[in-house]
C-alpha cells in the first residue's frame, strides 16, 4: 500500500513565475519525511505537486518527473483526479465539511471513490479509519453530530481519518499542528508515528523539534534572494540533518542563526 516517491529535477512555475527550481529526491516508503524551510521557499507548493494539487490554479505548471510507486504521475495518460484520490493531503487548518455529520466527514472521500458502500461496509470504514486516526474513544457516541462541535484537534485527526479512509498510498500534510495545542500536536505527532507503519508521510512543519521527532528524513528548502526560486539546500536522514549537515547554509538555518 505504502508507496516510494522519486523526484527528479522537478521545475514548478505560476504562470511565469518560477516558484521552485530543479528539486531531486527519494521519498521512502513507510517512513515520515518532513520538509522545513523559511517561509516563501516553496514547501507547500512542491508538496503540492506530489498529488498534482499544483495545477488546479490556473497557469501553474511543473517540468520534471515524480513517479510515485515506479508510476509516473504527470504521465499523460494519468487522470489527475485519481492521483488526488491516491495521495491524501491534510492542510494547516482542519477543514471538516460544515455541514456534515462526523460519520459522514469520514466517509466524504471513500464514497467518491467506490461505488455505493453499504451500511455495514460504511461503518467497518468509519470505525478503522477513526481508531486509525486516535479519535473513536472521543466520537464513537455521537457520530451523527456535526463535524465542527469537535474540538480543532479532533477536527484535525478527523480530517486525517477523512484521508486514511480512503486507504491513500501516501499522505502529504501541510503544517498539520499549526493550529493546535501542545496536547493535541502531541497526539497528532504520535499518530504520525503510527500512520507511518502504513504509509508513506510527507510533512511540512516550521517547527523544527517538531521534524526532528516523527521524521526519518528532512529537507531542507531555501531561496537564494527574494524574487529568486526556492530550491532544495540539502536532504538526509533527521538525525544527521540535526547535528552534522553536510552545508553551513542548513547549520545556519537549523541552529537559528538565519536571516
Ligand atoms: N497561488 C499562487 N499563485 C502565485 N504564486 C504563488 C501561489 N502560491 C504560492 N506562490 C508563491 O510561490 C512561492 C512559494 O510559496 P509557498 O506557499 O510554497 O511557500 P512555503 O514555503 O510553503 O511558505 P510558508 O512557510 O509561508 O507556508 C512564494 O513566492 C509564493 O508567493
Ligand atoms: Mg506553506
């Protein structure tokens, strides 16, 4: 299920404007790698372009490859919209459907993807996918209720058991503690820990005790000047990011001594 990532010389642009520049990497499965770097440096736009996110604003392009599981995901004959339902993502907001119960934010992406599930098909997900995503103790009596009486914590491990429902080969998250508590990113960071028995995990995080934690790799992202392209400064695992990087330029930033 969990699936490797092979970036090669990857270019993302707006329009004309070239965001990211020339970004190489190998993402191994069943591991959590986590991407740290000022803010601007292009993060959350190369995360985007693992699940081909990127092109839904008109005029963004890539040039390059990823391939994902040996597959190359920009691939013409590739429906975009199948990446998406394959590479989960959860955002720095926790974003549950307003209007829908819990049970149902569950349920939001599986149901897109398969024909109609039945009832007892729909609650062995709703229950795998919640005790997947550390939340069922907290819901599992009032399922029925509105996704948004939850806390943001529980909505964030909601919105991370909207994204394992659907059994995704990877999962991509875009800051997903920014927002919480020191309790719940706790509890977020153990999950990750967790999830990534299964899955293959991308994160980006500003904090970097944070990376240091659940990841077994870091890259790290940075711009040459404002204006310039962000590109990718170094990759390795965690523990030699953080206490021999091979480049002045990641000791700087990791030590504080940027900027
Ligand atoms: N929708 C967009 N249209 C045009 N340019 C964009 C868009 N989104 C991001 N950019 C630009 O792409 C560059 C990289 O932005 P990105 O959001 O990927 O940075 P980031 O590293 O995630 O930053 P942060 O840490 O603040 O989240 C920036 O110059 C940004 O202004
Ligand atoms: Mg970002």
């Amino acid at each position: 299920m969990a699936q490797a990532i092979e970036v090669s010389d990857l270019d993302i642009y707006y329009g004309d404007f070239l965001a990211v520049q020339g970004v190489s990497m190998a993402i191994r499965p069943r591991s959590v790698t986590a991407f740290i770097g000022p803010s601007g440096c292009g993060k959350s736009t190369f995360l985007r372009t693992l699940n081909r996110m990127h092109e839904v604003i008109p005029g963004a392009k890539v040039r390059g490859t990823v391939t994902i599981g040996g597959q190359d995901i920009y691939a013409s004959a590739v429906d975009p919209v199948a990446v998406r339902r394959k590479i989960g993502m959860v955002f720095q907001r926790p974003n549950p459907f307003p209007t829908m119960s819990i049970y149902d934010n569950v349920l939001a992406g599986a149901r897109l993807n398969s024909r109609r599930l039945s009832r007892s098909e729909a609650d062995t997900i709703v229950e795998r996918s919640l005790s997947g995503a550390n939340l069922w103790n907290e819901v599992k009596d009032r399922l029925g209720k509105p996704g948004m009486g939850l806390s943001g914590g529980q909505q964030q491990r909601l919105c991370i058991a909207r994204a394992i429902a659907v059994s995704p080969e990877v999962l991509l998250m875009d800051e997903p503690c920014s927002a919480l508590d020191p309790i719940s990113t706790s509890a977020i960071e153990d999950l990750i820990h967790e999830l990534k028995k299964d899955y293959t995990i991308v994160i980006v995080t500003h904090n970097m005790q944070q990376a240091a934690r659940v990841s077994d790799e870091t890259g790290f992202f940075n711009l040459k000047a404002a204006g310039e392209p962000g590109h990718l400064v170094e990759f390795d695992a965690t523990e030699q990011m953080f206490t021999k990087p091979s480049l002045p330029e990641t000791e700087a930033y990791i030590s504080g001594r940027f900027g």
